[in-house]
C-alpha cells in the first residue's frame, strides 16, 4: 500500500487548490480507516462531441486516484449539458436539445477510456439526466433555498456582466444547483474541476452538508489554454485539440501552437517530467529554430500518449511532407466554385466544407492553416481572382482538401 504522505504528494501534485486546504488529507485518513476506497466525481457537460485536452488534464487526476485505488465517478452532464455551463462566459448560452447531448455524448466512455480506467471495477460512468430528468418542480425549489442570489453574484463572472448590464438568465443560476446536486447523488468524497469551475463544485459542498452528507472536497487542477495561446481551450470556441483526433490531427494543430506555449503544453498536455518541461520551456523562449525544435518534442510527446510512439513519429513525417516540403495531397475529392469572379475564399471554403463558418476561415486564414496546392495562403486579402482558385487544391489541416473545380 503507498504511504499516506505519499499519497497525499501523488494527488496534489500539479493541482492549483483543495479547498478545503486539509481536506483531502483526512478524506485519505477516513478512507484508510474505514478500509474504503475515496469517490472521486468528474462531471462533463455533452454540449459538444469531442473531449479535449484540457479534459485530459483533469481525467488524468482522476486516473492518479484509481490507480491509489479509489473510484471513478464520471457523470456525463447530458442534463446540464442542455442548460449550458455559464462559467467564465461573457453572454448566456444557447440551450440545446436532449437528442442532441445524448448525440455529442455517444462516444465519450470510448474516448475517456483513452486515459480512465474503465474495465477494473474502479469507475462508475453515470448520466445526470437519470435523476436531473425526473426530479419534480418542488424537488428543485427545495434544493434552491441552499443558495442566495448574493452568493451568485459574488461570482466573478456574473459580477462582471451585472455591472456591465450584460443580461443573466435564470436558468443560468441554477446551473451550479443542479451540478451541486449530482455530488449529493453520488455521494462524492471529492470533486475534480478546473479553476473555472470552484464556485459549481463548492455548491456540491452545500448541498451534501443541507442533506446530511460529509461534504466533499474540492480539488481544482490548472486550465489550459487553447491553440490561440489566449483563453482556455474550449470546445465551443474550437480552438481545441481532440483525445480522438487522428495522430497527423494532433501533431498538425500541436505546431500551430505560439512557441510561448509549448512549456505550457509539455507540462499539462504531454505529462512530461519537470526537468524536461523546464528545457523544453526555455528552448522555446528563444523563437527560432530551436523553438521548433521544443514543439516537435512536445507535439510527438502528446500524439504518443494517445496513439503510442510509432504512430507520433509517423505523424510528424506526414506533417513534414505536407508543411515543410510542401507537398499537397493528390487523392482528394473535387469541390465546384462558386459564381462570380473575384471569389471571397472565406465562402469558397465553407462551400467546400472545409471550414463551418466565414468567420471561422477567417480566424484558419489568420492561424496559417489554408494553403493552396502547399503554400500558405496570406490571411489578406479576401477576395482573389477566379484564376488563382480554379483546378488548384485548397487545403485546411492535415486531412482535409479538395481541389477546386472550373
């Protein structure tokens, strides 16, 4: 068995709080004294299809507490997920149908099992709407006296659009109710979440102590930021890496990465070990090739997590092909352009399926990641000339191209 104290350095290892502060330590005492092993809650919205990684970076956590022996307890939001998490958002969030979070959600045990442990007995896979779902009015407005709308206001992100007189929707208070209310259910010892989420899971806290329970503890891990190096990787935003993405996927998105990043990555995304963050960190601050050189490290790092070390390799020699020698794709299905000459490329793509929205092309156009027949196409101007479009291959990413027709 491992010694407390290690155990206790295991868990808190790369977290950024556990509230409260000695909370996990007698959480851990109780479950050696009671011969029990800890359940430990990750809750996951399904308002999109594709865990990223920044899940990856709290589902490891929860890893770490089942290979000590404790258990998983993953509820699947597919309740939640229609109200929409308003954490750190500056607007409210559109709901979204039950079919579509039971849809975005199918395929979440076969990508978590990417990295949880779902085959010993030490995880529980669970959907909040089996019990969200069927509670009545009256059993939500007696959970809703646990809390005040002072205490809700006191979170930052609702302070800061009251004050700017940005709208919230009720709805978007009794969020943190119902996420509080999946620990009550499952009876969480601990909760896993990222910074953004302290306020959601401290409501758990209330609501076990107001039902009796112990209330868990809370343990937060690090955000980490998207491809744009700015605001948190998101799913909503698109400026995520998938767990489940294919191997040239990841490697490709991992270059695009601003070079201050790549220790950020090293460290939260590829799990490397902290002599080797701090190299690769400092490598990286100097721009230039020996920043390329860190980010390959990093890129073929977190590829070999999730397809193993062969497959990372391989990745890299196909982003080579395709990006250093520039060497577009030849076996690739034929798009028709549309009418008219000059052509607005941020049409011509979503024409093409290859990008979801102008605006989106936009921001692929500024990222560097259009190119025609292998050279990167400049983010200005917009509108280019028939001729320079017409029987030439329009690419975005490693995977996706077309060539365009007359």
């Amino acid at each position: 068995m491992t010694e407390a104290a290690d155990e206790l350095r295991i868990l808190t290892a790369g977290t950024t709080d556990v509230l409260p502060s000695d909370g996990l330590r007698e959480k851990l005492a109780t479950a050696r004294r009671e011969n029990r092993p800890l359940r430990v809650k990750l809750g996951i919205d399904s308002s999109k299809p594709d865990l990223t990684l920044g899940h990856a970076v709290v589902l490891r956590k929860l890893r770490e507490f089942q290979d000590l022996g404790h258990t998983a307890v993953l509820v699947i939001g597919d309740f939640t997920g229609q109200v929409g998490d308003p954490s750190d958002r500056q607007a409210a969030r559109t709901m979204v149908s039950a079919s579509e979070t039971a849809q975005n959600s199918a395929s979440y045990f076969d990508q978590a099992g990417r990295i949880l442990d779902l085959t010993s007995g030490r995880c529980e896979v669970r959907r909040n709407s089996e019990w969200l779902g069927a509670m009545s009015m009256i059993d939500v407005l007696a959970q809703t006296q646990h809390l005040t709308v002072g205490g809700l206001l006191e979170r930052e992100d609702f302070a800061r659009r009251y004050d700017t007189g940005k709208p919230i929707a009720l709805v978007e208070f009794l969020y943190p109710l119902l996420q509080g209310i999946d620990s009550v259910v499952v009876r969480a010892d601990v909760e896993l979440g990222g910074t953004d989420q302290t306020y959601n899971n401290l409501v758990g806290r209330t609501l076990q102590r107001a039902d009796g329970q112990q209330p868990q503890v809370v343990v937060t891990l690090p955000l980490l930021e998207g491809l744009d190096g700015v605001v948190k990787m998101s799913k909503s935003l698109g400026n995520y890496v998938g767990i489940a993405e294919p191997a040239t996927e990841q490697f490709g998105k991992l270059m695009s990465l601003p070079d201050p990043m790549v220790g950020r990555y090293a460290q939260l995304a590829a799990r490397l070990d902290p002599p080797t963050v701090a190299e690769l960190t400092a490598a990286a601050s100097g721009g230039g090739p020996a920043a390329g050189v860190a980010k390959r490290a990093m890129a073929r790092a977190v590829v070999g997590l999730y397809h193993g070390p062969d497959a990372a390799v391989e990745a890299e020699a196909a982003f080579d092909l395709a990006f250093v020698w520039r060497e577009p794709p030849t076996d690739v299905p034929e798009a028709t352009l549309p009418d008219g000459d000059p052509l607005h490329l941020p049409a011509v793509l979503v024409g093409a399926g290859l990008a979801a929205s102008r605006s989106e092309a936009r921001r692929l156009l500024t990222a560097g990641s259009v190119r025609l027949d292998g050279d990167p196409v400049a983010p200005e101007p917009l509108d280019l000339p028939r001729s320079a479009l017409a029987g030439r291959v329009l690419q975005v990413g490693r995977r996706h191209a077309v060539r365009l027709g007359q």
